[in-house]
C-alpha cells in the first residue's frame, strides 16, 4: 500500500475500533462506524489511498465559498421551513450562525451538519 503523507489508513481503522466497541451491538451508530471501517478497508484494498487523499485534500479545503440559501437564528425556526415543502436537496443554510445541508433520506428531509468555510477556519479556542 502507498503511504500518503498525513493519511494512514491502518491508523484510522484501529482508531476507530474503541468508538465500535463503545457501542451496543446492532445499534445505528455501531452501524455507522462499521461502515466507516470498512469504507476505509475498501479503500486500502483496491490500492486507492492515493485518490482518496486528493479527494479528502479538496473535501478539506476551506479556500471555497458556499452560497447559503437562507439563514435562521433558531432550529425551530429552521424546522419550520424545512417543514413548509420548499427546501431542496443539497440546499446549504445556516442556523444560528452553523453551516447545515437539506439531505432527502428515506422520503423524508433533514438537515445533516455541514460546517461552512468560516466554521472551519475558526480558531478551535
């Protein structure tokens, strides 16, 4: 397996068996982490590290801008609206000064946290 700088997938994958472990068997989030796990397996076996690092490198990367659809000062209010009908997948908004994205999961919409670029280049005092 090619090493990338910064990215060691054997790292990752043992980091992750104490957040597996921590939690109840057959629960969504051990569910959640095994994916990840195995993702990360995935990965590493088919001899893709090298493209997933450029992949994370430009997932990462807080020279970008993102337009934000609406923003909101509460959740509730937030809820509201996404309750109203009209947001559509993918829509970014910003709810009490947080970056979020509408995702359509099983029929219904939901907002999934997705920092903007201020909230990633925030200094994390």
């Amino acid at each position: 397996m090619a090493k990338t700088p910064g990215l060691d997938l054997d790292d990752m994958l043992l980091a992750l068996n104490p957040f597996i472990d921590g939690q109840s068997e057959g629960s969504k989030e051990r569910s959640a982490l095994e994916l990840a796990q195995a993702a990360l397996l995935y990965i590493r076996d088919r001899g893709q590290e090298a493209d997933f690092a450029a992949y994370y490198a430009r997932f990462s990367d807080t020279a970008f801008t993102v337009e934000v659809s609406h923003e909101f000062a509460t959740r509730e209010a937030a809820d509201q609206w996404l309750s109203s009908g009209v947001a559509r997948d993918s829509e970014r908004v910003k709810i009490a000064g947080k970056g979020f994205m509408v995702v359509e999961a099983q029929g219904r919409r939901l907002f999934m946290v997705a920092p903007l670029p201020e909230e990633l280049k925030a200094d994390p005092k």
